[in-house]
C-alpha cells in the first residue's frame, strides 16, 4: 500500500518539481528584471537580487541591464557657427533608470542605442552650429583676449585671441541637459557626455594650413619691416656720431695747425731779433729742406737769377780736384 502510495506520488512531485522551474527565477545584482504576460509587461520591475517566483508558461522573464553603459558616436562631419567645418567625435555614459518605460518603448540595448545615436548626435549637431570653433575648442572661459608681447602692434588680427563667453565644458554641458531630458522619455538616465575628438575637415585643414602660412608671412614680413627700419636708425646714428667724430677732429687738426703757425711765427720773429749770422742759418737750412722735398735725379726747374730759391745754387763751388 505504501509502495502504491509512493508511486502515485512521484508523478504528482515531478509536475510540481516542473511547476517550480517553470515558475521560479534568479536575479543577479547586475541586472533587473521586467516580468511580462502575453508580450505585455506586468507590475514593477523586479531589482531585488535573489530568488524570484512567477506564473509559470504564462509568464516570461526579460532581464535588462542595471549597471552604467557607454555610448560611443560616430564622428560626423558638421559646420561652426564661423562656416568651418569640423568633425566631431563624441562618447557619453548611461543607465536605464525606468526598465518598464525602457521595454515599452526600446525592447532592447540595440534599439536604445540607435536612440541615443539620434538624440546626442543632433543635439551635439545644434551646439556645435550655435557657436564659434574657438568655444568648441578651448574650455577657458574666463581667459581675456590677449596677443603675443612681440605682436602687440601687429596690424589687423594677427595674433589675436579671440574671446571665449561660454568654452568647451558648457557646451558639452548644454548638450547633456537637452539630451537627457529627451531619453528620460525612454526611461534612460543620461550620466555623460564629452567630445572625444575634434578634427578639421580635410579641405578646411588645407585653408587652415595656409591661413597660418600667410599670418607667419605677415609676422615674418612686420619683423624684417622692423629691422630694416632699426638697422636705418642705426647706420643714421652712425654717420652722425662719424660725422661728429670728423668734425671734432678738423676741429682739432686746425687747433694744432693753427697753434703751429703761431709757434713758428714767433720762432720766426725771435730768429729775426738774434744776430744776422743766426737769421742767416737758419734761411739756409730751411732752403735745404725745401731743395730736399722739391728735388731729385728726375726733377728739372727752371729759375730766375733773383729767386730765393736759386741764390744759394749760384754760389756755389765746385770742389777742386
């Protein structure tokens, strides 16, 4: 009887041991759980880790991540608020928040992540058109336009800082703040965004290129302007300082001539008060000093009889032999 007992009871255990599987489920801390009926979603999501029960074959279990996910965007070409074109490349960090408002309108990871494509990609698209490349680029937004101390007098724009109002970090802010309030709608929490990298467009980055090219040109251009305008000054201070020096020493030189022409002129007079022997000497020696200066084997003079210069030669003897 027993034995009968035992055997009616194991179909009855094994149905109940099915029922059992069927109907009980495990949640990982990881994870949350959406119970749904016939495609439809039934009660709140389950977030509690551990073991779980529901109605079995009526009911199905959809697990949906609870930890933080990324987004990685493609980089998209798009314009400044200057007419450049760049191509941004952004990344974000989210998590689902709502997981039944999540399953009702994305299903899925794949569906929320082509969401998000479209929700960041063109809220990330209207800032990047709303303002300069200078604001996407820099994050100082307290920086004063300045220019370089060697080009403080440099013409037009060269050089120039221009000014920042808002700067990278606001933008991306600026976006964060519309985004999430559109995927919030999704049951997605938006925790993050950043722009990843920024680069030039192909064609831009050549009119860039040159662009640079012409404004060292003009720096280059103002540099040697300045030098050969301070190498004039220069060669101008020269010829004065030379002219001056020149003309301090005619100065000079007439001084001593003219205080030479005195001393002799009193040599001359003191020589004439001495005796006619001294006056005549000295004539004498003079006279050969200047028959030494005027005269070589090449020289031929010709002379009165009654020039000075010629008295002393008339007068002369031959020695005897």
């Amino acid at each position: 009887m027993k034995r009968l007992i035992q055997y009616s009871l194991l179909p009855l255990l094994a149905v109940v041991a099915f029922l059992l599987f069927n109907g009980a489920y495990t949640v990982s801390e990881t994870e949350q759980v959406i119970i749904t009926q016939f495609g439809k979603p039934v009660g709140d999501p389950v977030t509690a880790a551990g073991l779980h029960f529901k109605t079995p074959f009526v009911q199905d279990v959809t697990r949906i991540e609870k930890r933080i996910l990324e987004w990685d965007g493609r980089p998209n070409e798009m314009p400044t608020k200057d007419k450049t074109y760049i191509v941004v490349d952004t990344f974000g960090r989210w998590r689902i928040k709502d997981a039944k408002q999540y399953f009702l309108r994305l299903r899925d990871e794949r569906s929320a992540q082509s969401r998000l494509d479209d929700i960041l990609g063109s809220e990330t698209r209207n800032a990047i058109a709303k303002h300069e490349l200078i604001e996407v680029i820099r994050t100082t937004k307290d920086r004063e336009p300045a220019r370089d101390a060697a080009l403080v007098d440099a013409p037009g724009d060269i050089g120039m800082l221009y000014p920042i109002t808002m700067g990278r970090a606001k933008i991306e802010q600026e976006i964060f703040e519309k985004a999430a309030s559109k995927l919030s709608d999704f049951g997605i929490e938006l925790l993050d965004i950043r722009f990843k990298r920024i680069n030039y467009n192909e064609s831009v980055r050549e009119q860039i290129y040159e662009r640079m090219i012409s404004e060292r040109q003009q720096i280059a251009e103002r540099f040697r302007s300045e030098g050969e305008g301070e190498a004039a000054k220069i060669e101008g201070k020269r010829e004065r300082e030379q002219l001056k020096i020149e003309s301090e020493a005619y100065k000079r030189v007439q001084e001593i001539q003219g205080s030479a022409d005195a001393e002799a002129t009193q040599i001359y007079a003191e020589a004439y008060n001495r005796s006619p022997e001294s006056v005549a000497f000295y004539e004498f020696m003079k006279t050969m000093e200047t028959y030494q200066e005027m005269l070589d084997q090449n020289t031929m003079l010709i002379l009165t009889t009654e020039s000075d210069i010629f008295k002393y030669l008339k007068n002369i003897e031959r020695p005897s032999p």
